[in-house]
C-alpha cells in the first residue's frame, strides 16, 4: 500500500515537472557592459567580464536553455556590424565574440556595438522565446609592430661656423605607420657611421662633439637610423651632410669709430657701410638705436650760436617779449644775485637752489604785463650745473612744489594771479584769471622731460580758457582742475618773481600792520633757467615755437621713400635718439646706412659728440639668440672756416671844420662804411640743389649780432661832446643800443645792409667853444656772439679852426697841446679828406712851413755831420805815427739821425727868423758834439756809432 502511494507521487510530480516544461517564465540576463580586445592578427574578441547568459527557468529543458546571441549596432544606431557572438555551451549560456573579417588597428583602433541574448522558447522550434536586455561591448584593437620607421628626408644637410660647439646641429626626424604608441614611437636614433664627430640623442637632435674645422674638413657625411619601441629598425637609413663654415662672428660688420664732418657739408651718412652679420642666425625682430650726445654742446643741441633774443628775431617772432631774467646791469639789476653759469650761446643760464636764490620784477616791468592773453617761454634744467639724475630725483620725490614763475598782474580793472611750479614729473598752471570773484583752475601735465635732468625748451600759451604747452616744440594736453578748495586771495598788488612764490599769510600781515616786512618765500626751484621771456598779446605761432626749438644739428634719415616693408623709423624732437626696427636683415642693413648726421649751421661749433648704436635681436630660438654688444664711437665736427669781416669805405683821417661839428646833427663819422663778409668754400652740390661743383661767397647773406663805436684814449666828456645815432632807424630795426661815455654798442641779429645804414648814421657832434683838434675813434663789428670778429677800423677826425680861432689866447694853450700831440706827424697830413677847405684856413700855410724847415734842417745836419767825420778822419791819420794798422776807428756805415719835426713850431708861430735858423742849428749842433749832457730838451740829435774791429776806411 505504500508502495502504490509512493508511485502514485512520483508520477504525479513528474506530470507535473512535464506540465511545467511548457512554462517559459523569464528572461535572459547578462552583463550591462563588456570590454573587449582583440589583435590585429586574430579575430576571437577577448572578453572583460566573459560573456554568460543565465536563465532562472533552468534546468528546464528549451525555456532555460540559452539559445544564441545577436549582435546589434552602436549605441548610435550608426556602422555596420563587423563582430558576431555564437553559444558555445546552451546549458551554460557560455559565449564567444568574434570579427567577421580581420581588424586594422591604423584604420579603427575601436569598436563598440551591443549584445542580446535569447533563450530557446517553449519547444525545439523557439516558440515564444524570452531576450535579454542589451549589453554594451567595447572592443579594443590591440597593435601589432607590422611597420618600420620612416625618415622624413632621406637626405638632411646643415652648415655651421667652425670652432664651436653647438647643442643642435640638425634633427632627424623619422616616424612610425603603428597604431599604438608602443610601436608608433620612435625609441631611438643612432649613427651607424662609425669616427664621426657628432652625436645624437632620442629626440634625433645631431650635435658636434668636437669644434670643427674647416680646413681640415669642410664637408662631414654619415647615416643615421632609427628604431620604434618594438625594436623595428628603419625601412632605410638617412643621409646627413653637415658643412664647416669659416668662422663668423655676429655681429656689426664695418663699423668706423670716427665720424669727421666738415662744417657746410651738408647731410653725411654715419654708417655708409655698417651690415649687420647674424651668421645665419634666424631672428624674426631687430633693433637699433643710435644716440647722438649732444648736451654739451649747448642746451640739448648745437643751435645757432645767438641769444635767445635774437634767436627770436630770426625765427620771427613777434615783437614786445620781456626778459624777464636780463643780464645784470645798472637798468636791470634784481638778477645780479643770482649765480649764473656759462653758456655756448652766450646767453646767461641762471642758478636756483630751491632757497634763497630769488628774483624779484620790478613793479615798472609787471606793469607792462597785463592782460589774460600771453605767451610764457623759458628753456629748464632741473637739478643743478652737475647733477647726476638719480632714481629719486627722476621721479621727482620732492614733497612740495617747486615754483618757477610766480605772478599777480593788472588786467583792465582786476587782477590776475598764475603760478608755474613743478611737482615730481608733473608741471602745473595755476591761474587765477580775477582774483576777487572766480575761482582758480590749474592745468596739469605729466611729463617725463620735467624730471630727466636735461634742458628742455617750454613755450605755455594763454588765451583763457585755452592753455597750449609745447615741449621741445611738441604739443601736450593738459587736465584741468578746478580747485574750488580754501585758497586765501592775494592781495590786489602787482608783483612778480622767478624761482619762488611769496607767502600769502605774510602778505596779508603786511597789509593789516601796514608795515614792509621781510618777504618770506616758499616753494624754492632748484634747477636752471634761461631765457625766461613773457610776451603780452596774442600767442606764438606753432612755427615760431617750432624754430624757437629746432635743433640745426641731429640724427635724420637719408630717403623715407626707399625704406624696406616692415621697417619703421623713429626720431625724437631733438634729434639725438634715432629707432629703427625691422624684421627682414636685409632691409634692415639698407635702412642702417640710410642714417645721416645733418647740421645746417654754416658755422657749426667744433668738437666731439659722443655715439652710440644699441642693437637688440629677437630670435625664434630665444636660448641661442644673439647678443650683440653696444658700439662706441665719435662724431667730430672739424673747425668751419672763419668768416672775413671787413670794415671799408672809411679813410683813416677825418678833417672838417670846427663848425660843423658844433652843428646839432654833428657830423657822420662813417658815412661810406661798407661792411663785406666773405667766406669761400666747397658747396655741397646734392644739398644745395645745384649742378656742378662750386665755391659759395658768403658775402651778403652773413648775419651780425653787435657793433661797436668806441673813443679812444679818453672816454666822451658829455658837457662837450657826444656820439648821436638815428634812433628811429635802430627802433625800426628792432636793434638795441647802449650808448654811453665810453662806447656805443648795437646789438641784435640783423642783416649786414642793416647795420650799415645803422652805423653810417652815427654822428660826432661838439659843443659850441669845445677847443680840440683831433679826436679818434674804433670801429668793430662780430657775429655769432662775439665769436668771429671784423678789423677794427681806427679813425681819427680832425677840426679845422680859422685863423682868428687858433691865435685867440683861449685857444693858444690847447692848439699847442694838440700839434704836440706824439701821434701827430706831418705826414698823416696827406691822407686828410678836405672837402670845400676854409679860405681862412691855416693848415696848409702851417704844413708847408713845417715841410721845409725840417727838410732843410735835416740837409745841414747830414752835411754838417759828414764834414765832422771827415775831419776826424784825416786828423786820425796825422796822428797815425805809433798807432797800428788795425786800430780801432769809427764806422759811420751805421749812422742814424733822428730829428724832431716839431721842433720847428715855434719858428713857424714868428719866435725865430728864417735867415738865422741855419747858423743857430749850428752852434747847437757843436755844443751838442762837444758836451752832449748839455743838449736842449727840444732840439735832440741822436749821432749813433757802431764800432767795429776792421781798419778805417775813408767815408
């Protein structure tokens, strides 16, 4: 019985078991993601993890077998199925992924697709079968060292200077076709040539071993090869030919350290055969700067050698500036305490030293400066005559301002007040345009030429509210400020100083005590000043300022038009810093031969400017970029020709009657006066514009700065006599004039036609009853400030007085001490100019007498003289008994007589007859023989002697 119901489960279950069977419950599953490799030469995909499918329906038979797998495309859709997937083992769900065709790991190094398994259904025939979820599969296609390196030249040259080493002579370069990086690099390089003298690293930079030398080989050839990380060698090897170069040296090749420059030249090039050599050296940036030092010669530059006042007249500037810093002199003395400096252009540079050295305007020149229109020009230097710029001075660490112009001004019927100062770098302009209603505005500037310790030329225009500043000729904006602050007013009084500003609160209390106390100063300059001028009215043309500035010597270049592409050219106002810049070593060598030295004074100031040329280089290979070093040389400027000046025209002697002088024009000293100016030289025919060679006379287009009348031996005694000049025609001419007792000097730049009307305008006038017979005066004129001189043209005037004039008692005594006088000869008498002579005029009756007195007096001298020596002679030879041969005797060979032609005056004036002179003069002549101590003062003969050692010899 318990058999039978033991059967009867068991068959129960296994129907059940067969009923279930038909149950296909649930689906596959797989892994989410696999990663995959395979190689190139294989097409079994290696599977990460491996590929089982498992089914919780097992162990039924179909609904928990694994029936196969299908490949799908890429997560994208896109590609073709190039892998497939079969079962190897149903029951186990086990898989395997394979190519359908062999991989290239060159062309697709990659694949990814996905993967889905189903399971084998209800029955044999599937039916209704279960898939899995799909399964992301990345496939990697591992590399197979199936290519060799290739060079990428077969053939690699290259050429380097001798004697040195370089760390890279060349580099090889060879690639590998491989996939991935362990066959694709290239691992090494290596010279199969063997005793060469190069090396060569992993990277396949080639370098020498050993300095190479040319004349023993000029031509180095080997082979390399290379090998990837696989150790597959080189399909072929390289060739590598490296050629010696002589040695070369960079940098400037022709440089002369010597430049001369011959004053009218012209423009001369400075480096006519200066190229730069980089020895092949590749640079892609190349600058040179080339600096012309030129401070010394004058302020900045070698300008024209005038002051700056008569600079201002060449350059035609407008009329009615004020020195405001004039020489000293008893009509401009508030600037003799202040230190001055020597100057080239012999204009004063004066010295401030931030304290005590101020100069205070007289209230009779602010006067004149009223108005808000003006023209403010000074040339500034800060630091002293020896300073060296140090850091802090150039940035001006200064805590206060330094004040250089301080002024308060009448304008209509209100004051103005405007303070120049300089604060660090910055330069400002406070200006108070009414002192009593508006507030102050300042401008400011920053500028770098305030601190650089060097001389710079401002030129500051006013036309409220318009404020123009130019610097070196170069024109700068300024920032306005309105200072609205708590400023005390000044007080309504006209005044004026240069180099300080005064205190407001001692200016107040100098009002309310109503006393003068000592003025107390603040804001002190410290640096040097010249040519501060201030001009009311309308302002300066740019021109004017431009020429005030402009250097007549520099640094230019030759031809803008054949300048290379690329290139630029750079050059500062004073013309002492030229830039050039280019990238192409070509252009850049005719650009450099193209700079020129040009001096246009036709009288250019000898000496030495320093030069200098600063060349930068930029380099693709920085690290072996050249690195020139700066070049030194010189520029000398050779000593110009001297002008001639020659004063003509004039004869040496004026004589005219005594009346015309005492007339109220007086009498024209020089009126033929003819000034020539002559210099010949060589002409630059390129810079003059002319055909052919040429020599230029110089002889009207001079320029002169100063004349200069002066009496000689006594200076002019005003209550008699005085020098009179056309003070219109010197007005006209814009000259100035000092007329004093001991000179008269014209000064000013001006043309030589000029200062001939000038000076034939010069008169000599006496006063009436002025007893003088001759007066002499000297003329000389100079240009370039003293620089080159005329010939000083003596002239001596006569006065011709009548008879009854020269006998009168009150004229007796003078006449006398005039014909006495020891420059007088009678035979200056020929070179007098006697136009239309008096009818009572006694000279020529008094100079025929003097003629003939002398002539004979001199007859019975040598007569009466040879007749002594010959009695000597023969009493020599009476007496010769014990004398010997060769005694000693007198040599008359040598006989000087020397006679006073003034002796006869008196005979001429009725003392002594004419028939007895000739015995007095006898007697005289033998007492003077005889005792010579006892000779008249007034009568002298001088019997000179000479002994000799030779016999007597008769006369």
């Amino acid at each position: 019985m318990d058999t039978m119901n033991f059967l009867s489960f068991l068959l129960l279950c296994l129907t059940s078991v067969a009923s279930g069977n038909k149950a296909n419950k649930h689906k596959p599953w797989i892994e989410t993601e696999y990663q995959g490799i395979v190689m190139e030469n294989d097409n079994t995909v290696l599977l990460n993890p491996p590929l089982f499918a498992l089914d919780k329906d097992a162990p039924l038979h179909y609904a928990g077998e694994i029936c196969g797998f299908k490949v799908h495309n890429g997560p994208s859709g896109a590609g073709t199925v190039q892998f497939e997937a079969v079962v190897l083992d149903r029951s186990t769900g086990e898989g395997l992924v394979r190519s359908k065709e062999p991989l290239d790991c060159e062309s697709q190094r990659e694949h990814s697709f996905t993967i889905q398994a189903y399971d084998c259904g209800e029955g044999p025939d599937g039916v209704n079968s279960k898939k899995s979820h799909k399964a992301t599969v990345h496939v990697r296609v591992n590399d197979v060292n199936e290519f060799s390196p290739v060079f990428v030249e077969r053939r690699y040259e290259a050429s380097v200077p001798e004697g040195r080493l370089f760390d890279r002579v060349v580099r090889v370069e060879a690639l590998d076709a491989d996939c991935s990086p362990q066959y694709s690099q290239i691992c090494f390089y290596d010279i199969i040539t063997p005793n060469v003298p190069f090396a060569i690293d992993n990277d396949g930079n080639i370098k020498n071993t050993e300095p190479l030398d040319s004349k023993r080989q000029r031509v180095h050839t080997f082979w390399v090869t290379a090998f990837d990380c696989g150790k597959n060698r080189a399909q072929a090897d390289a060739q590598v030919v490296v050629t010696v170069k002589p040695s070369c040296k960079p940098g400037w090749i022709g440089w002369t350290k010597r430049v001369e420059y011959t004053p009218g030249s012209g423009s001369i090039p400075l480096f006519p055969s200066l190229h730069l050599e980089t020895c092949e050296e590749t640079v892609w940036n190349i600058q040179a700067t080339v600096e012309l030092q030129t401070g010394h010669i004058g302020k900045g530059c070698d300008r024209d050698s005038y002051s700056d006042r008569s600079v201002r007249r060449l350059c035609g500037a407008v009329r009615g500036e004020v020195d405001l810093l004039p020489p000293p002199s008893p009509a401009a003395n508030w600037t003799s305490a202040l230190p001055t400096l020597p100057s080239s252009d012999s204009s004063l540079v004066f010295s401030f030293n931030g304290s005590n050295h101020v100069a205070v305007v007289p209230d009779s020149v602010v006067s004149g400066l009223s108005g808000d229109h003006f023209t403010l020009q000074l040339w500034m230097r800060r630091g002293g005559a020896n300073i060296q710029a140090s850091s802090a001075q150039t940035r001006g660490n200064r805590r206060e301002e330094e004040t250089i112009v301080c002024s308060t001004v009448k304008n209509d019927d209100s004051l103005s007040h405007y303070s120049l100062s300089v604060h660090g770098c910055r330069l400002s302009l406070f200006y108070w345009p009414d002192v009593s209603a508006a507030r102050p505005v300042k401008f400011l500037w920053k500028l770098e030429q305030v601190c650089d310790s060097e001389w710079h030329h401002l030129s500051l225009s006013v036309q409220f509210p318009s404020v123009t500043l130019y610097v070196d000729g170069v024109t700068f904006d300024p920032a306005l400020i309105h200072d609205n602050g708590a400023i005390p007013n000044p007080v309504a009084r006209q005044r004026m100083t240069i180099g300080a500003c005064w205190e407001p609160e001692e200016e107040q209390r100098e009002i309310l005590n109503n006393t003068i106390p000592e003025v107390k100063y603040i804001g002190g300059y410290h640096g040097l000043l010249s040519g501060v001028t201030v001009r009311p009215g309308s302002v300066e043309p740019h021109s004017v300022v431009e020429c005030l500035y402009a250097c007549r010597e520099g640094l230019d270049f030759g031809d803008l038009e054949t300048l290379g592409s690329g290139m630029k050219v750079h050059v500062n106002p004073s013309q002492s810093v030229l830039v050039l810049e280019g990238d192409d070593i070509e252009s850049f060598n005719r650009a450099v031969q193209q700079v020129t030295y040009r001096n246009s004074l036709r009288f250019a100031t000898p000496g030495v400017r320093p030069l200098k040329l600063i060349t930068s280089l930029r380099c693709f290979n920085e690290e072996s970029c050249l690195s020139l070093k700066q070049l030194e040389g010189y520029l000398v400027v050779l000593q110009p020709d001297a002008p001639q000046i020659s004063l003509s025209g004039v004869g040496p002697h004026l004589a005219r009657p005594a009346p015309e002088f005492e007339s109220p024009r007086g009498v024209p000293l020089f009126p033929e006066l003819r000034i020539v100016c002559s210099l010949s030289h060589a002409v630059n025919t390129a810079a003059q514009g002319m055909e052919g060679g040429a020599l230029m006379s110089d002889a009207v287009a001079h320029t002169l700065d100063g004349c200069e009348v002066q009496p000689l031996g006594e200076e002019l005694n005003p209550e008699r006599e005085e020098l009179l000049v056309d003070m219109d025609v010197v007005r006209e001419r814009g000259l100035e004039i000092i007329n004093t007792t001991a000179y008269i000097a014209i000064t000013g730049a001006e043309s030589i036609s000029v200062y001939e009307d000038v000076l034939r305008s010069v008169r000599y006038r006496l006063a009436k009853g002025s007893a003088r017979f001759e007066r002499r005066f000297r003329l000389s004129c100079s240009e370039m400030n003293g620089r080159y001189t005329s010939n000083e043209l003596t002239l001596e005037v006569n006065f011709l007085h009548s008879l009854d004039s020269l006998y009168h008692p009150s004229h007796l005594l003078a006449s006398q001490q005039q014909f006495l006088h020891p420059s007088h000869h009678a035979g200056e008498l020929s070179g007098h100019t006697l136009p239309n002579p008096h009818r009572n005029s006694v000279v020529p009756g008094a100079a025929t007498v003097i003629i003939m007195v002398c002539v004979g007096f001199l007859v019975v001298m040598v007569i009466l003289g040879v007749f002594r020596i010959r009695s000597i002679h023969r009493r020599g030879e009476g007496s010769r008994g014990g004398a010997k041969e060769g005694g000693s005797q007198w040599d008359d060979s040598a006989l000087t007589i020397i006679v006073n032609p003034m002796e006869s005056y008196e005979s001429r004036m009725g003392i002594s007859a004419a028939d007895t002179e000739a015995e007095g003069e006898e007697e005289e002549e033998e007492e003077a023989a005889e005792s010579p101590d006892e000779a008249s003062d007034d009568q002298r003969i001088i019997i000179k002697k000479e002994a000799r050692d030779s016999s007597v010899r008769r006369y």
